[in-house]
C-alpha cells in the first residue's frame, strides 16, 4: 500500500473513518478512483464521498438481487463448532454483565403496536427453532454454528410490528447498534437467538439475546440486543456509520 493511501486512511474525517481492509474490500485501488472520478487523491473529502457514493450503490445492487425466500445452506450438527469465535470491538474483559432475572427487551419503540417490555421467560415461551448454518465475518473468518431462538417474524408479529416499514432497529447493552431491511428481518432463518449448541448463550456470545441472520455478514448480527424498534427512517448501524457497507449480504 502507498504512503498516499495510508495518508487518507489515517487523515479520513473522524465520523467516517476509512479503515485499511474496509478500502481493500470494496475493490477499489486509490488509481481505479482517480481514473473513476478525477478527483485529486489528496483530496480525502472528495474521496470520501466517492467511497460513500459506490457504498450505497452496492446497498441498493444488493437490496435488488436479495431473494427473501432462498434459504442459505445448513449443515448437519456435527459440523457445529462447540467452543464458538468470541469477536466483538473490544476484548473479553468488557463483556457485558446482564442479570437474565432482571433482564427486560423494553424500549420497543418505532412502528409496533405493543410496546411493553419482555422479561426472558416470556420471550423463551416463544416459538423456537434450531439452525446450523455458517457465521461469515468481514475480517475474513467464518465459523458453523447451531443456534436456537425465536423466528425475528414471529416476534414482530406478537408485537404488532408495521412490516411493510422498511428498517428494524437494534440496541445493546455494550452501546453497539444496527439495524436490517424488512425483506431480511422477515426471512425464515433470521431468528432472535436464546442459545448456541442448545446450551443458554455464555455472556461472550451475546446472553441473553442475539440476532442470528445467516444472510448477512457478521456484524449485522448485534449481541446483548436490549431494545428493538421498525421504523421507516433509516437508521445507520456502529460499523456502518463508519464506512461498511449497511446491507452487508453474504
């Protein structure tokens, strides 16, 4: 990489910061957007918003190929890994610390009819599934694993949720935040996750909640989810208001 490109990495604007492997996996060489746009390079606004630009053009690209019916694959249980990745922005030792007892999902805000918060032991009377599929994450890794929860359908169902919005939001316990298109959040193998490896979620794999969509890649799956909402304005995510593509599909 050119003393140039590392320039504009380190001196991006601080709201947006462009991250090396993030550049790198759009696909585009700092010669690519010169020639693309004929902006000056040194110029990191101007690059900035090009980058910004292809990045909701990929959003929009992906959001018109996603099929909300195709199932990604599954996989026999014995390909589950029992001892599962711990990844989050910081380490082990900040791990959130959550009494399950007095655990509320509240704060439902946003399009939904009901807005009253669920204790754990209502939200685990809810239908549940199981799912073996594979976690893909944008680092380069991906791990198969079995989970267990609610289908994320069913529950916007129970709670009067306005499906024909166009985002479902999270928030968390840890300050992490993102949010996913309906078409996603109404697909069959998106499910709000109570275990992993039919055992309740260790605190490091997000107890007592998680998202599990296995059509996105890995950071569009928040641990230690406190709060839920649909709303029809768009609402960002923690890595995507700093610079990764939101609709994220794998």
């Amino acid at each position: 990489m050119t003393d140039t490109t590392e320039a504009i990495i380190r001196h991006s604007a601080a709201a947006r910061p462009i991250e090396r492997r993030l550049l790198l996996r759009q696909g585009l060489s700092l010669g690519a957007l010169t020639l693309l746009t004929g902006c000056d390079v040194t110029d990191t606004s101007a690059v900035q918003s090009v980058l910004n630009g292809i990045s909701r053009w990929n959003d929009r690209a992906q959001a018109a190929l996603f099929n909300p019916h195709r199932l990604m694959p599954t996989y026999p249980e014995s390909r589950a890994v029992k001892d599962f990745r711990f990844n989050a922005y910081f380490g082990q030792s900040q791990i959130p610390k959550i009494d399950g007892e007095s655990f509320k999902l509240n704060l439902l805000s946003g399009l939904i009819d009901s807005r009253r918060p669920w204790t754990l032991p209502e939200l685990y009377r809810l239908p549940q599934e199981s799912q073996v599929t594979r976690h893909v994450c944008v680092e380069g890794w991906s791990m198969i694993g079995k989970w267990t929860g609610v289908p994320l359908r069913v529950f916007l169902e129970r709670i009067g949720a306005d499906t024909t919005a166009k985002y479902v939001g999270f928030d968390c316990a840890d300050g992490y935040y993102s949010s996913i298109d309906m078409a996603s959040a109404l697909h069959p193998q998106t499910i709000l996750t109570f275990k992993i490896s039919d055992d309740i979620l260790a605190p490091r794999y997000g107890y007592p909640l998680k998202l599990r969509i296995p059509t996105k890649l890995g950071f569009k799956n928040p641990k230690w989810i406190t709060a839920i909402y649909v709303t029809n304005r768009f609402p960002g995510g923690f890595w995507e208001d700093r610079g990764y593509n939101w609709f994220a599909g794998v």
